[in-house]
C-alpha cells in the first residue's frame, strides 16, 4: 500500500508499506511522488513473480533497474541462493563426512567459502584461514585459562605473521623460516621455544577439529643446538632455485628438485625412485599421491606424500614399466 501526503514546506512525502517492506521519500511534486511510489509498488510485485530461473539469470544491471538488492533482501528473496542454486544443491548433499575432506581447490571450485556459509556448512570444511583457526583456539583455551595475557599475544604474534593465509597451505618451511628470523634477531631460545609451543598448540587444536591432517609444528625443532641448524631456504630463494632449475639444460632437474623440496627425501632415494612406485590411479578430488620407497638408508619403509604441484610435473614424463624416473646420462654427482 503506498499513500502521499502534503508536507508543511510544499513538499510531498511518498510512503510504501507492502510484503515488508517500509520506504518513504520526500519529492518537490505530487506527480514526482506518485510516479516513485507506482514504479517501487510494480517492483515489488514483479520480483515476487521472478521464478528461480529468472532469479539466476538477472545481470547486476538488471537487479539495479528492479529496485536493487536491498528491496530483493527485504522481500526475503534469496537472491544468492537462486544465482549458484545448483552448487548450492551438491554443497547440501555432502556428507559430514566427505566435508573435511575437501581441499581448498575444492572448495573453490564449488563456489568458494562464501556458499558454504550461504549453506550453513562452513564450520565443517577445512578451508579455514589462520586467522579463523586461532579465533576458535582462543575460545576453546579461554575456557580452562584464568590467566590468558602471554597465551593471546602470542597468539597474536603468530596471527600478525600468518593472518588469512589458509592454514593447509602453510608448511614447515615456512614455520622455520620464522624461528630462524627469531634466532638472527638474537631472542633467547627459550622465548622463541614458548612461541612456537603456542603454534604448535594451535595447530593441535586444529588437528583436533580435522583442519589438518598433521602437527607441522613439531618438526621445527628450536635448541641448544640452533646455531648448528641447517640451513633453510627463504622463500625467495626456493623461489629462485626452483626458476633456475626450469632453465636448466637436464628437463627433470627442476623435478627432482621440486620433489625434494616437498617431501624432503634424500637425493639417493629418489635416484632409486621407479615409475612403478607412484600411483596414478587415485581419485581426482585427491590432490596428493603416495608412492612406496624402500631399501632406504636406514633400512626402513618410507612414503612420500606428492602435492598437487609436484604430480602435475610427474605426468609430464609419465612413463608406463619399472624403469627409473631420473634415468639420465647425467652424473647423479652432478645434480
């Protein structure tokens, strides 16, 4: 229902009460009043007629011309919802079970974690940012915690450097090249042990919560021994190394390179690695491959776990029998 009335300074003021929605605004003319009140009145009607194929296919332009998104919002019509329906349907029918389970490829591909939300099922996907993690970790330490002071600026020191990354992708590498920062800015090796024991809180609590599979942390060993540690690349180094390996004249130098900066395998077991080891038959909504290594230097069963980045090299050269990967006239000394 819309009505006009006359305002004290010659003005007119039109108000619509329809479906919900409450507007008014004030015109210099009757007519001018009339025509805004009519054209929202045939809007409204007009979007409560829109079928959810309708919904999908209106352009930006479109929903602008029909009274912008806020009237579509007041209306109560999932606009959002109608435009990614269809993903929105596969998002639904995941299991709880399949939810963790998705990488961040994956969830990208499906829309990305907005429709997640949009669906209610953001808590249950592994696409969590290092920020988001830490939200819930505080909440969950504050619980059993009186005196939480040096617990949340630590948390904070780790969120100013990690902050919307997601947390999948950060690696050991990572996580050591911080402590070595640590190390050459000349902090004791206490200090930096009590931080990195709050990280590897944090990530045992997303472990906990399936975020993860695995606490990195632990591997970053910080002790007396520090000032022996090897040394780790920076980014920008790995960055450079991996660039340089492309140019090389060897075609798999950056391979092997790769595959060693991944998994951290020595040099001699992937001179031994065979095509026949890795498997190539595993599901396509799984971004790592296993391959089995044995006779290792000390005799153990080792796995490698290849990240998508390294099997998308991997099937460049994919061969079919048991001959070697690195076969080449090279000098292994040489690589």
């Amino acid at each position: 229902m819309s009505y006009i009335r006359s305002l004290n300074n010659g003005k007119y003021q039109a108000t619509i009460r329809s479906k919900g929605i409450y507007q008014y605004k004030t015109f210099p003319t009757k007519k001018r009043a009339n025509a805004w009140a009519t054209k929202l009145e045939k809007n409204i009607k007009r979007i409560l007629r829109l079928t959810s194929r309708e919904l999908a296919a209106l352009s930006e332009t479109d929903i602008e011309d029909i009274g912008g998104s806020e009237l579509f919002i007041g209306l109560g019509v999932d606009l959002f919802g109608a435009r990614h329906s269809a993903k929105l349907e596969v998002i639904n029918n995941l299991s709880k079970k399949e939810l963790p389970q998705l990488t961040a490829q994956e969830v990208e591909s499906m829309g990305g974690l907005a429709l997640f939300e949009h669906a209610g099922k953001a808590s249950c996907v592994r696409y969590k940012t290092f920020n988001a993690v830490c939200d819930e970790y505080v909440v969950d330490w504050c619980k059993s915690h009186k005196d939480t002071t040096n617990q949340l600026s630590r948390v904070k020191l780790w969120c100013d450097i990690f902050g919307d990354r997601i947390i999948t992708d950060i690696d050991l590498f990572d996580i050591r090249e911080q402590l070595d920062l640590m190390i050459d800015s000349g902090q004791r090796l206490v200090t930096i042990s009590r931080k990195k024991a709050v990280l590897s809180s944090i990530f045992k609590y997303a472990l906990s919560r399936a975020y993860i599979d695995r606490n990195i942390v632990r591997d970053a060993v910080v002790g007396n021994d520090s000032k022996k540690r090897t040394r780790v690349l920076s980014s920008e180094e790995r960055r450079r190394l991996l660039e340089a390996c492309q140019h090389s004249s060897w075609d798999k130098l950056y391979l092997v390179v790769l595959i060693g900066l991944f998994t951290g395998a020595r040099k001699s077991e992937l001179m031994k690695l065979r095509w026949q080891d890795i498997d190539f038959q595993l599901s396509q909504t799984i971004l790592s491959k296993t391959a089995g290594l044995n006779d290792t230097k000390n005799n153990d069963s080792k796995v490698l776990v290849f990240p998508l980045i390294v099997m998308t090299e991997l099937k460049r050269f994919h061969s079919v029998g048991s001959g070697l990967i690195f076969e080449s006239k090279r000098k292994v000394s040489e690589i």
